[in-house]
C-alpha cells in the first residue's frame, strides 16, 4: 500500500488537502468542518497519515488585514494546530504563501480533471501547493 510522503493543505473553513504518494500518485480530500469541533475530521486525518520524519507536511499562511472575523479565526486555530501537530510529530512543516501556488493553478486542475473524480476548490488549491514546492525542489541549485 503506498504511503504518504507530502501532506499540502490549503487550510480554512473547508480544508484541501492533497497528498503525494511514494508511488508518484497523488489524492485529494476537502474537510469541513464547523463549529466547536472544526478540524476534528482533519486532525484524525492528519494522526493518521502523518507518521514518518521524512514527511513534509505544506501548508499555506493565513494573511488577513485588519479586524479577523470567526472565519479567519478558525483558519489560524486550525494552522496553530497544524504547527503543533507537526512539532510534536517532529515532521517538516513547510509554510507557504497564497501566491506561490498561482502559477500551478491549471497544471493542478488539469492533473485533478485527469482522474475523472469530482474535486473542490480547495482540493486544486492544496494540490497547487503541493506541485508548486515539487517544481522549486527538482530545481533548487
């Protein structure tokens, strides 16, 4: 069974996330989740799948400018988990800006519409991420 080896989540109040495989496949999975148990769903995800120290885990900042209403507020509780989460299972966590994944929009919409399954938003977004950092890691000088 092939395992996970690069966790990209595009975290908020509908959390992306794609996975890379050791066998080059990828999945996707969008989790939402409201109200005082946001993440509940996520974080089993997350103790389960995360395991192994030579695992990255990619996950995008949260930028909010002035006053943060209750969804920017769960976004950061959410990556405040994500943090600790990856601290305490002492895997890499990679913080990624919103930007960095524009340029891999249509290459992650053409992989997700290659698998024939239906994918959100988010899905395409944490899989941007996750192709974004692969691209600048086979060209790192």
């Amino acid at each position: 069974m092939p395992k996970p080896i690069r966790i990209a989540i595009d975290p908020g109040g509908s959390t992306g996330v794609s996975v890379r495989l050791d066998d080059g496949d990828f999945m996707t999975a969008t989790f939402s989740d409201y109200g005082e148990g946001h993440g509940f769903e996520f974080y089993k995800f997350l103790r389960g799948n995360v395991k192994d120290k030579d695992q990255i885990v990619i996950c995008e900042r949260f930028y909010g400018g002035g006053r943060i209403g209750q969804p920017g507020e769960s976004t950061l509780q959410l990556i405040g988990a994500i943090k600790m989460f990856c601290f305490l299972a002492q895997v890499d966590l990679i913080m990624r800006t919103p930007q960095s994944r524009l340029s891999f929009i249509t290459p992650s919409r053409k992989e997700l519409q290659k698998k024939r399954l239906p994918f959100t938003e988010h899905e395409m977004d944490s899989h941007a991420h996750l192709l974004s950092y692969e691209y600048e890691l086979a060209h790192k000088k």
